[in-house]
C-alpha cells in the first residue's frame, strides 16, 4: 500500500499538521526562532506563530492502530481508503453522527483497526480533516503517473548501465 500513497500526493502530508487545543489543520510553511509558522487550512488562510512548546503533529506521522499482522496503518492510507470509498466529501456528520455509526463507517474503511485503541474521538477527527483536506488540499488525492514512470526510469538505465561495461569486458577478450 505504500507505494500506492508515492505514487499520489500523500507526501504532501509532511506539510500538514495538527496542533493540541487548535481547531481545524495547519499547512506548515517555515521554521521561525520562536516556533513554526503555520497556515490555517481554510477559507481565512489565517497565518499563526505556534510556539516551540505546543504540541504539533504532522499528518504523515500518523498511524492508526490496528489488530492486523501490522501494528499500525498510516493516516495516508487510511485517506485513500476513505477517498476510494467515498470520493471528494464523507457525508457523515461527525458531530451528529451517534457513536454506531461513526464505528460503522470506520470498520467499512479500516475493518481491523484496534477497537480498544482507537476512540469514536479519533474517527471524529479523521473524518473532519479528510473532509479538510479534500476541499482544501484537493491535489492530496490526485495520482501522478508521471512521478512513478520516473521512478521506474532511473532503474531500467542503471541496469543497462551495469551490463554494458561487463558486455565490453566479453567483447574485448
């Protein structure tokens, strides 16, 4: 599944956070001596110093636990998951939705996610920044065939690079 999220642009990830006791996502934009500036994602793009004491979690981090073979899935595939199933926007409330639902919802998207671990909070709060970052950040969800041809491209050459000296070397005994 990873190399589905590297062929996407879920690394935008890195740039998106979450920080302790503020609402909504943050686009982090520098470094600064008294902290790191950061960018509301909505429509205010309000720009704040969030101090070096504040808690700050970077979206790419992000795991979610699971009872699976892997202890934890990462947030990007969980996204996809989501995006695949639901496209642009999850129609579930999140502040309406009863606890069942919300659970519901979940298991359909990650069936063997930790039930003991992960809170109808956490789902929550997954649902909300999806729904964030779809509008807002809709370049998250878009495949770029072109980066993951590239990828591939280095490989092929270096091959062929690596048997043509050894070719020669045969040639010229």
């Amino acid at each position: 599944m990873s190399e589905k999220v590297e062929s996407t642009g879920m690394d935008l990830l890195k740039e998106i956070a979450n920080v302790s006791g503020k609402g909504g996502l943050f686009r982090i934009l520098k470094p600064s001596r008294a902290g790191v500036i950061v960018e509301s994602l909505d429509e205010k793009r309000e720009k704040t110093l969030i101090g070096p004491t504040a808690r700050v979690s970077v979206l790419k981090d992000v795991s979610i636990f699971t009872d699976g073979e892997e202890e934890s899935v990462p947030l990007a595939d969980v996204f996809l998951k989501i995006h695949e199933a639901h496209g642009e926007e999850v129609t579930l409330q999140p502040k309406t939705a009863s606890d069942k639902e919300l659970i519901e919802f979940f298991d359909k998207i990650l069936p063997e996610f930790d039930r003991s671990k992960v809170y109808v909070s956490d789902i929550k709060k997954i649902i909300t920044w999806y729904n964030l970052l779809s509008k807002y950040t809709p370049e998250l969800f878009v495949a770029a065939p072109e980066e993951a041809e590239a990828e591939e491209a280095p490989e092929v050459v270096a091959e062929e690079v690596a048997e043509t000296p050894e070719k020669e070397k045969k040639s010229k005994k």
